[in-house]
C-alpha cells in the first residue's frame, strides 16, 4: 500500500513537474501505438467487411485464422517480428530491428486480427432486411458498402478502441523489437518493467499510474464517439 500511494505522489510529481524525460516517453507511446493502430485500421477494416460481406471457399478457415490471431500471445509475435528483422533474417537489411519502426510492426500485427474480428462481427450483425432494403433503393454497390460501414460504426469503433487498448499496454512485443533504449525505443510499459527491475517501485507506481490515466482519457473519448452514434 505504500509503494501504491508513493507512486500516486511520485506520478503528481512527474505531472505538476512536466518531467521531460517522462514527457518525451509519453508521447512516443502514443506515437508508436497510434501508428500501429491506424495500421491495423487499414488492415482490418477491409478485411473484416470483406468477411462479412461475401461467401467462398475456405472462408471459414480465415474467420478461424482471424479468431486465433486475435488471442496470440504478444511474445509470440514479438520473437517472430525480431526473427524476420534481426541481421541475417529476410528483412535484416532494413535495419529497423531495434527502433520504434520494429515497435510498429509488431504491435500492428497484435492489433490487426483484433480489428478484423470487430468489423467482422459489427457488419455481419446488420439486419439481413436491412441490407435488401438499401439494395432495393437502387443503391450502387459503392452507396451500399457505405451505408453498411455507417449503420456498423458504434462496432467498428468498438474495433478501434479494442486494438489500441490492446497495444497501448503491451510490453512483451515491444520489448524484444524496441530493446527498451533510453531516449529511442522506451515508452511507458517498457519503462515501468524497468523502474521495477531496478527496486524503484515508487517511479514504477507514477508511470503506471500515468499510463492508466492516458488510456482512461483516450479511451472515454472513443467511448463518447461511439455512444453518441447509438443515441436515439
């Protein structure tokens, strides 16, 4: 319970203070989670609609493909990630193994199954009469698929808020890729692990604290959007 209430006083402290050093990984958090969302926004979004939208062979398997990705373990995308970039893998020559670019990828293949599996979900839970009706308008294929995105936006913002919960707090992935350098690669998760690593659960308690309060903001702003669209 001390640690608990230090790390409150520790995390006012580094707030009132505009610690620089606490700003600058702040803000790379934000920076490399926000990427790596809006990656896997442009990954799931076509994918999940696609899913949902049509019938072929061997859908299935991808729905289930879509279904496991969403529950793989983030050391486990993390260790793959750092296989592919590391010097002598396939992608070694680019040079991004150990740097907020490797952070991305990583947590973009960790969001992506999760955005994917949303949109899936919200578009394929539109009433089937509903889609007659729009198509019974003399809609274009275009107008349809607009009209469906628009009637699914309370889920597909559920998609978004899940994929960056989801990454915002990872640290295993972000670890083995980011390798936690000072000033470079270290964001909040990573520098609370180390904080505790070296005894120092005071400033380990104010950046988890810091951390919860900036996904909480974050968070209840997504939350307003996507209630507001369910409004009467």
């Amino acid at each position: 319970m001390e640690s608990i209430s230090s790390g409150f006083v520790e995390a006012f402290r580094l707030l009132v203070t505009f610690d620089p050093e606490v700003l600058e990984i702040a803000s790379r958090t934000l920076q490399v989670s926000g990427i790596a969302t809006f990656i896997s926004v442009l990954i799931g979004f076509p994918i999940g609609t696609a899913l949902a939208l049509t019938r072929f062979f061997g859908r299935g398997l991808l729905v289930s493909v879509v279904n496991l990705g969403m529950g793989l373990p983030p050391v486990v995308v993390g260790f793959v990630t750092w296989l592919l970039l590391m010097r002598y893998g396939p992608l070694g020559a680019l040079g991004l193994l150990y740097s907020p670019t490797a952070m991305i990828i990583a947590q973009a293949v960790i969001a992506s199954p999760i955005v994917t599996g949303f949109t899936l979900a919200a578009v394929q839970s539109i009433d089937p009469k509903l889609r007659l009706q729009i198509l019974s308008l003399g809609a274009t294929r275009l107008q349809y698929l607009l009209l469906l995105l628009w009637e699914s936006r309370p889920g597909i913002l559920a998609a978004v808020i899940a994929g960056f919960g989801r990454v915002l707090g990872e640290v295993g992935a972000s670890m083995m890729v980011g390798g936690n350098i000072r000033g470079y690669t270290r964001v909040l998760t990573t520098a609370t692990m180390l904080e505790v690593s070296a005894g120092k659960f005071e400033l380990a308690a104010g950046l988890s604290i810091i951390l919860l309060l900036l996904s909480f903001f974050i968070m209840a702003a997504l939350s307003y959007l996507q209630q507001r669209g369910t409004r009467p």
